[in-house]
C-alpha cells in the first residue's frame, strides 16, 4: 500500500503538463498562430515529437515563439524522467495486486483529469485568465490601436463628416477621391449604424461621418 502514494506526484506531474501546454498555447496564439496549430506546436514540443518543416519555420521566424517551444522541450524533459522514476517506484514492487490497483487509480484519475480538460466552459475560463495574466508581461503587452496605427510618421486616423457640398458625394468608395489619395476607410458612421470595414462598391451618402486611415496631409486636403 505503500507504493501508492507514488501514484500523486504522478497525477501531480501529468496536470501540471498540462497546464503548461495550456499556457504555451496561449501564449502562441498571442504571437498570431491559429490556435489549433499553436496547441499541435506546444504539445509537439512538449512531448518532443518535433515539427514539420513549415512549422519549424513559422517558429523559427519568431524569437518569442522560439523561447516558448526552448521553454517547453526544457520543462517537457524534465517531466518526462520525473513521470518515469515516479511510476518505477509505484509499479516496482509487491507483486501483482498492487500493480493492478495502482494502475486502476492512476487510469481513473487521468480520466477526470481529461473530463475536466474537455470541460469547454472550464477551458474557456482557463484561456481568458491566461490571457490576461500574460497581457501584463511587457512581451505580451497590447498597445492602443491608436498607437499602432501612428508608428508611420505623418500618419494617424482621422473622421470626415459628409455634407451636401462634398466632391465624394454619391461616389462609391472606388470611385472616390480617397481611393486616389491612398486613404483606407476603416468604418462608416450612417444615423443610427456603423458598417465596418466598408466594400469597395459602398456609396458615400449624405450625414455619412467616415473614419479613415492615411497621411494625414492628404486626408487634410479633403476635408
């Protein structure tokens, strides 16, 4: 019965795992990666079982990717040979009943373990958390939009109010004096709706309030 208590630090190992592959997760599909193919890297790398070609590539190219999946083939390892002496000192001894007994608690635990891993609401909890803890690491730190959309000097976004005296006027957005001067409408105030991300074919109307993205000079020059 002694050996039992073996099975713990096993369980305790195996959920730690998989809490770490949640987080690298997370964590890649903050740097862009889908999150399907940031899961299959981090459990790639977790586990040792390598990538595929363009996969190495998508992290190679990124040197946060690259400190997670170094990260992970540490700490998968390390969990690998902890699992192993574990397991040696629970199954090694006593015979065969307590072989049968241990194996029956640890096939058990790892069923809840994976009953709570396919808890959606639970994994949804999990992620938002993870998010929000890693947000406030400075490589993970998300800048304002605002901020983003500055780093070009002399560019930023700006509205333009339409009135009945507007060159744009009933011109769809192709046919517009904006398209001309490389300005990007981002979204069209109309009354009481917002259309974002506004089709070429969109036609500027009346009381229409456009918010664009240009130089900044250029967008001037048509207000």
């Amino acid at each position: 019965m002694n050996n039992i208590i073996y099975i713990i630090p096993v369980i305790v190992i195996i959920a730690m795992s998989a809490i770490i592959v949640k987080i690298a997760t997370v964590a890649l599909t903050m740097t862009g990666l889908s999150e399907k193919k940031a899961g299959f890297e981090a459990l790639s790398a977790f586990t040792g079982t390598g990538f595929t070609t363009n996969d190495s590539e998508l992290v190679m190219e990124n040197e946060l990717r690259r400190k997670i999946i170094m990260f992970l083939m540490i700490l998968g390892n390390a969990g690998l040979v902890s699992v192993i002496t574990a397991l040696i000192f629970s199954f090694g001894k006593g015979g065969i009943r307590p072989v049968l007994m241990n194996s029956g608690i640890l096939i058990l635990l790892l069923l809840i373990l994976y009953k709570l891993a396919a808890n959606k609401r639970l994994t949804r909890y999990l992620t938002k958390k993870i998010e929000s803890g890693l947000e406030k690491r400075p490589p993970f730190r998300k800048r304002a939009v605002e901020e983003i959309l500055r780093i070009a000097k002399d560019y930023g976004i700006a509205e333009v109010a339409i009135r009945d005296n507007s060159l744009d006027l009933g011109k769809t957005l192709l046919e517009s004096s904006f398209r001309e001067k490389d300005i990007l409408i981002l979204a069209i105030e109309r009354k009481n709706e917002v259309i974002p991300a506004p089709k070429a074919q969109d036609t500027i109307q009346l009381g229409d309030t456009l918010i664009c993205y240009g130089k900044l000079d250029n967008i001037e020059k048509i207000i």
